[in-house]
C-alpha cells in the first residue's frame, strides 16, 4: 500500500513516503532534502541521516546528509562566475580554498506544490520559484522555476529535476546531488563486506585550490577497479572529479554488500557528465558519488561547453532529467 502523510523528523517538518517495502522522508524547509530511503522489510538505511542530536549542525550545513540539491555545484574560483560577458559575485564560503562551494539551494526552504499516491506509488513535488526579490537572485541574477518530483514505489525512488527559465535572459544551468550513501546500509554488515562501481573514466588533476587544472592524471589500481569489477569505498582517501562515460547504456554507481548479495543501483541520467566521489578522508561509514552536471568551476575553464558541460537555458526553455535508486539481488 502507498501512503504520504506529513510528520516530523527529529523535529523538523517532513513529508513521509511509503509504498512496497520502502519508506522515504524528504525535508522542505532544509534545502528540499530526502534525507531518507530505507527497506524497512530488510531493514537497510541505503542513506547517511542526521541522529536526533546532529540535526542543528545538520541543519547548519546540510551537504553531508540525504541527497543535498547543488545549484551550482562544487567551487568557483574566488567565488567569480563569469557568463555572457558579466561576472556574478558568489561568497567566498569556503575559507581554506579561497572558493564559493555548493550554491544556495541546499538549505533554504522550498513549497511543496503537491503530493499524494498513484496507484502503489508515493510522491512529493516541492518547488522554488526564483524572481527578483528572492534572496538566491541577489548572486544568481536569474529567474527561473526549480521543480523536483521524488517518487517511491515498489522500483524504488525515482528523481525528476525540473528546471525552467522564467527570466528574458539566457541562463546557466549547473547542478549535482551530494548524495551521502551509507556503507554499510544493512545492520549485520561491516563498511569491509561493500563494493563500489562507477561509470567514469579519466580523473581531473586538482591544484592545491581543488581546482581543475585541465590535465587528466594517471588512474590507479583501485580506480580501475572502481570503473570495473568494483573497489572497497574506502580504499584511500577520495576527493576526485571524473568524466562520466556510460556503461551498458547506463549512467550510475552501483554499491555492492557481498554478505548480504544486494547491490544499490544509482542510476543517474545521462545528463549528469561527471562525478565526484567524496569517502569522508576514508572514514567507513558513508561516501558520497555526486552526479554533477558540470565541471567544477567550469565558467573560469577554457574549455568547450559540450566536455565542460557548462549549458544554457533560453528564455522560456526547461531543462529535465531522472535518477533512480533501487535494489538488484546477487545470487
């Protein structure tokens, strides 16, 4: 059975979804965060989410919990973002590097424009609508409609990214999801029974400001593996930025228990050109594949459009694309 209702988690206002085996809980007024997804049947937590006491500092910087929206995503140099011929000014809020890292969508709060159940399905749509007097506007000067559609059902949680311009001008569009996976996600196992794979290809070289350089750099073992047969999350610590190059038609990362033969399947749509994988200075417990749009800092690379994917939306244009996670038995 499908249901949607409205209750707290760990205080905060949330929406709860239920259908087949799963539960999902997304978070309006935090940046429209699902900060949930469990089987609660196999009992699996397949995202890292805040404990009770965690949920102020949570709430203070909400990147490393849940699927965080990142718009846009990762460090721009200086905190300047140049585009058809203006610089926009973002904070420096990244005091080490010097950067703006992540954007202004991932801890304000968003509508939910409508929810409900369709058939053995459970949804929320939340939206945030950009126009000359929101605060994001004072850094993004842009009008635009950002809607995003979660849908829970017996194939798991579907994504649906909606972005629209509203505005007279061309806008850039850039986005990734911080998405936090637990390893392990089940009870009984240990972060050394995963194994994860990704479709990427060539790694960015990174100056000291986690900038890309424009050079590529020699993949390891482990990174080979991490691209083929699979590789244990925290083999080293991991703050890389990588091309994303399809596999069998599919965009994604896949996390493998070995003990208990499930793999999670994150399946990102084509879109998403690059990932980041963040493992937390290869601490077990969570690590983050991070489909991303765009390349980091990518308005101040020389570099074309198509491989940076630095891409525009017209006057009037919507851009849209959907992820799905879900879980594939192993023997």
């Amino acid at each position: 059975m499908a249901l949607v209702a409205e209750k707290e988690y760990n205080g905060e206002r949330a929406v709860w979804l239920t259908a087949g085996p799963y539960e999902a809980v997304m978070l309006p007024n935090v940046g429209a965060n699902l900060i949930a997804f469990r089987d609660t049947v196999r009992g699996y937590r397949f995202l890292h989410e805040p404990a009770a006491e965690e949920m102020e500092a949570f709430k203070a910087r909400p990147i490393i919990h849940g699927i965080p929206v990142l718009f846009p995503p990762n460090r721009y140099e200086d905190g300047r973002f140049p585009w058809n011929g203006k610089t926009y000014s973002f904070p420096v809020n990244e005091a080490r590097t010097g950067n703006h890292l992540h954007g202004f969508l991932a801890d304000i709060p968003w509508e939910v424009e409508h929810s409900g159940v369709n058939g053995e399905e459970a949804y929320v749509q939340l939206v945030l609508k950009v126009d000359r007097q929101h605060a994001v506007y004072n850094h993004f000067p842009h009008e635009f409609t950002f809607r995003l559609r979660y849908t829970l059902s017996e194939d798991g949680l579907q994504q649906h990214v909606a972005i629209r311009n509203d505005g007279a001008e061309t806008m850039p569009c850039l986005l990734a999801f911080h998405t936090a996976l637990n390893a392990p996600f089940a009870a009984g196992s240990t972060a050394e029974d995963y194994r994860v794979k990704l479709t990427m290809d060539k790694r960015y070289e990174m100056s000291e400001r986690m900038l890309p350089t424009g050079r590529f750099q020699q993949l390891s073992v482990q990174e080979e593996q991490l691209k083929g047969e699979g590789v244990y999350p925290f083999f080293e610590p991991l703050d890389n930025h990588y091309t994303s190059v399809p596999q069998n038609g599919r965009n994604r990362a896949e996390l493998s228990d070995l003990r208990e033969k499930v793999t999670l399947v994150y399946d990102a749509g084509a879109s998403y050109k690059h990932w980041m994988i963040w493992n937390n200075n290869a601490t077990p417990g969570f690590f983050c594949p991070e489909p991303q749009i765009n390349l980091v800092n990518a308005p101040n690379v020389d570099m074309p459009a198509e491989q940076s994917g630095l891409f525009s939306l017209d006057a009037g244009e919507i851009w849209e694309e959907t992820s799905r996670l879900y879980i594939v038995k192993r023997g």
